[in-house]
C-alpha cells in the first residue's frame, strides 16, 4: 500500500491559478464604465408654481368684521383639587368670553332695527346667549330632527337658518324647509307642515325683546319658552322664563326690505 504524501506547506505553493473569464495582468482590461454619449441632457427645471389665490385674498363672509384669531398655549398642569378648580375656572372663563364676544358682535352688526328682522320673508339666524352658537337642527339618535344651540354661525351653516312668518301683533313662526319651531306639552320641538297646509297654534311664538335680544314665547303655552343649556342641549320650555337662558341674538341672514349699502364720495 502506498504511503501518504504530506500536505505541501503553503509557502511552498505558487499562486493561485486564474479565474477563468478574467483577464490576467498585463492582458488587455475591460473598459471603464461612463455615461453613454447618446443620453440626453436632463430636462429643464419646471416653472415656479402660481400663486394660489391671484391678486387679494378672498373676503371674509361678513365685511369688516376682522377674522378672530386664538392663540394656544400649552401649560403643565397642576395636580389634586386645586389643580382640577383652576382649570375648570379657565375653561369657564374661556366660554363667558367667547359668548360675550358672539353676543357684542351681533349687537354691533344690526343694521336695522331688531323687530323689522322679522317681516314676512326674513331669514334669521338666532344665536344663544348661554352657549354663543346658533339654534339648530340636527338629527337625532332615533333619527327624528331635533333642535339644539350648538350649531355653526354664518350664512353657510343653512340648518340653522330660520325664515320668518310674521302674522301680526309681535306674533311669528319660524321655520326652516317647513319644519316648524314649537311648543308642545312644555317642550320644545319640531313640527313639519306640507307646504300649503294649516299651520298649528303650537308653532306661533310672540316676540318679547330685552336690551339686543329676543326671546320666543309659546302663545298656545303661556309663559314657556325656548331656551338653551350651557351644554347646547334644549331647555325644557316649562322650566324656561325670561331668564338668560331664553335670550338670543339675532343675525340677519336675508330680509326682501334691506336695501344694499351705497357707497359715499
């Protein structure tokens, strides 16, 4: 039997044989790689973007009344008692100021007087001295139409627009879409009359004004009233007087009597 060689040391071994497909030192080298000569140059750089708005900024929905700008401020808050009392302090005192603010503001845009913004054919907008946001309809959980004092205020926000239907002696009916404000069995609701149908008592309502504001008073259910809760939520109209709860402002949407402002030299 042959005896085994011993495995060569590897110094004692040349060099590694070559890799076939490469080529060997002082053989020709591939070329090096660049951009082709045929590539077109890169297009140019696109126009700057136009401006979104040309010229002006659009103009507010109500003319010179300056747009209200809140500022939030992010503060550490305290903990125990004390803490949860400032708080609540700050976000009351935040409300009381905001519907102020809504209340002088319509107060200072009257045009005309309070009791010709509802002749026949004027619509309205009736904004709540408790929350400071305008009488609303919205749809409820059982999908019946509801009213509240949460809703939006301006020309755009059209569920909370009331067309106006004077009959005489300080006594109206609002509606909007011939669903009726009303009061019945001492809470308010809403009440659809077909068009051309005879309308209800329960949806006549006389007007009683007190400094700026208006309050709506059930002519088939004395002494009730509309009104609104802190929380937006309808007060029932049998616990409502003619306390702050039952008071609002009144914004006039349109009136067929209003003639358009004219500008002086």
């Amino acid at each position: 039997m042959a005896s085994k060689q011993p495995y060569p040391p590897p110094e004692s071994q040349g060099p590694p044989p070559p890799y076939p497909g490469y080529p060997q030192p002082g053989q020709n080298q591939p070329p090096q790689y660049g951009a082709p000569a045929s590539y077109a140059p890169p297009p140019q750089g696109y126009p700057a973007p136009q401006q979104v708005y040309p010229g002006q900024p659009p103009q507010p929905a109500y003319p010179g009344t300056a747009p209200v700008q809140t500022t939030v401020v992010v503060k550490e808050k305290k903990g125990g008692l004390f803490g949860f009392l400032e708080d609540a302090g700050k976000r009351l005192g935040n409300s009381l100021d905001y519907v102020a603010r809504k209340t002088d503001e319509i107060a200072h845009e009257m045009s005309v007087p309070m009791k010709a913004m509802f002749n026949t054919g004027c619509v309205v907008q009736l904004i709540s001295c408790t929350t400071g946001r305008a009488l609303e309809i919205v749809q409820g959980p059982t999908g019946q139409l509801i009213v509240d004092g949460l809703g939006g205020d301006g020309p755009q926000f059209t569920n909370a627009h009331w067309t106006v239907i004077h009959e005489g002696n300080n006594i109206v009916r609002l509606h909007n879409n011939n669903n009726f404000l009303a009061i019945i069995n001492g809470s308010t609701v809403l009440v659809n009359y077909p068009p051309k149908s005879k309308l209800g008592l329960e949806a006549r309502f006389r007007l009683f004004q007190t400094e700026q504001f208006m309050m709506f008073e059930s002519v088939s259910e004395p002494r009730r009233h509309i009104g609104i809760l802190p929380d937006g939520q309808l007060k029932p109209a049998l616990a409502t007087g003619k306390e702050h709860h039952a008071k609002f402002g009144v914004r006039c949407i349109y009136s067929p009597f209003m003639q358009p402002a004219v500008s002086r030299k």
